[in-house]
C-alpha cells in the first residue's frame, strides 16, 4: 500500500503531520513519540523577531475543546534557526515552518530568510493576523490582502507554501481560490476560532487576553464543511484539520476532499495520536483493499 502524499514539491512519506502551535518545536515531544514516523513536523509560529506573547492563564478547557491565546510567542527567525534547527534538520521528515508578521513586507522577509537557509520542507503561511498598515485587518478575512502576502512569499522563494486559512469569513471558496491564483502550493483548513470563557465567581474572564481561539474536537464538523467546500473551488491540496482524535476522523477529512490531515489538541492530552492515526489510516486501507491512500481523497457521495 501506498501512504505517500504530494504537497507541492514536498513528498511526506504519509498524510499525518502535526498541528502549528500544539507541537512546540518538535524537540518537547521527541522523548514521546518517535517524531521521523511522522509524516511531517510543523513548527509554531516564526516572526521576524521574538514575541514575548500573552500573559497568563493562556489556555481555559471547555466542552469538548480548548481556548488559547498564547500570543503567537516564539524566538524570532534568528532564535529558532539557532536553537531549534540543529536539531530539526536531522530528522529523517520534512519540517514545515509556520510563518507570521504585521505587514506584506514582514512575511516576505521570514520567507525569504527561510528559503536561504537550506533543508526547510514547507513554510505554512499564518493569515490570521492583523496587518498594521490596514488598520489591523485580517489578512485572512480580506482577499486582497490574502492574495498580496501569498503573492510576496511567493515572489521570494521556491519553497512550497501552505497558506492556514482563516475559518472567520462568510465563504470560504473566495479566499481559497485567491490564495491558489497568488501562488499557494496547498491550503490548511482551518485555523481556530474566536471565542470567550468566564468564570461565573468572579466574573472575570477566564483568560488574562479576554478571549483566545477555539480548538478541538467541537470544530471537526465545520472545520470538514469548510475542507469540503475549500476542494471544490481549488486543485491544489488540502490539509485538513480541526479536533482529529483518530483515524476515523481523519478518514472524514480526506473523504471531504483532504489530502493529508494535521492532528492538534489531541497532542496535549494524548502524544501518540498522530501515530495512532497512522497505524489505523494503514490497517482502514488494508481492510478495504485500497492501495493508495489518495483513493480516499474527496471519496464522500453527495449525490445520489
């Protein structure tokens, strides 16, 4: 059987990769899972310069989810090249390297930085940022600006992009499209969602940042509408994420239209899930005879 996906240049030697921003660096989980089974790493969220990040409490758990608002803390470019890499670049899978800033010009440059240091698997571009020079739009929700930092990265290296697409718009297909015209190798769907906790004694919110973004299994349903919607319009590949436990809801994705899948949450409360998903994604494959794993792909009957 055939595990292998394609993601632009990128080959993964199968479609389950971790999520940005629940995975570290990969160094905190090594001594947990045998990260080179993976399909690939993806690191959390790389700017230009160091993020200090949001105060804390950072994290609340709520129904079926967790809300965070880390602040999209990190070292900066030249802090991860020189205490992450080293260790990252001998993993025998790709690292795939999300990317933010404030402005065009911002992503561009971490773009362009990484694309010059050599053995970078993918940069996933994080749209769900404010953009300072637009009075703090979304590039995420504003399709011209979405096509503008996908066009910039583009323009700067040959790396493949993974653009994580923004959940908060009224239609995902418009932003999808944009994002393939402007040079997207593939699309992650999708990112949290905005949401809010309070404690009812203190009526205090249970956040230090007020409110914080909406991650687990309570999204798996919208996050397959929007993979499902986002493969219509688009013939570049999907990465389908959003409250996957296992392999069943993994299958849903990549029968919704997914080419590989990202697992989050489920890292924090259980380590070997990507591995587990793996394991049960070979043996779902091996019980129905499907040679490769892509026949799964956009498989759902919706008609009749």
């Amino acid at each position: 059987m055939n595990l292998s996906v394609q993601i632009g240049k990128l080959t993964l030697q199968n479609p389950v990769m971790v999520a940005s921003g629940t995975f570290g660096y990969g160094v905190e989980y090594a001594q947990l899972l045998d990260l080179n089974q993976l399909g690939a790493v993806v690191v959390k969220g790389i700017r230009l310069h160091p993020v200090r990040g949001n105060p804390t409490p950072r994290t609340v758990e709520v129904a079926s989810g967790l809300i965070n608002a880390i602040g999209l803390q990190g070292p900066g470019v030249d802090g991860f090249i020189k205490k992450y890499w080293p260790f990252l670049k001998k993993l025998k899978v790709p690292t795939i390297i999300n990317i933010w800033g404030t402005t065009v010009d911002e992503y561009a440059e971490v773009a362009r930085r990484f694309d010059t240091l050599g053995g970078v698997g993918a940069l996933e571009l994080n749209v769900s940022c404010p953009n300072i020079k637009e009075g703090g739009a979304q590039f995420g929700t504003d399709v011209k600006l979405l096509s503008r930092v996908v066009a910039a990265c583009r323009k700067v290296t040959e790396l493949p992009l993974i653009t994580k697409m923004s959940p908060n718009v009224v239609s995902i297909a418009p932003y999808a499209k944009a994002a393939e015209d402007a040079g997207s190798d593939a699309l992650a769907v999708t990112n949290s969602y905005p949401a809010m906790a309070i404690d009812i004694e203190t009526r205090k919110p249970k956040l230090a940042n007020v409110t914080g973004g909406l991650t687990g299994p309570c999204l798996k349903p919208i996050a397959i509408k929007l993979v499902w919607e986002a493969a219509k319009v688009v013939k570049i590949p999907i990465i389908g994420m959003g409250g996957i436990q296992n392999a069943a809801d993994a299958i849903e994705f990549m029968m919704a239209g997914a080419t590989a899948v990202a697992v989050g949450t489920a890292n924090f409360y259980e380590p070997q899930t990507p591995l587990q998903v793996i394991a049960a994604i070979r043996e779902f494959m091996q019980q129905r005879d499907i040679q490769d794993v892509s026949e799964i792909t956009g498989s759902v009957q919706t008609t009749k």
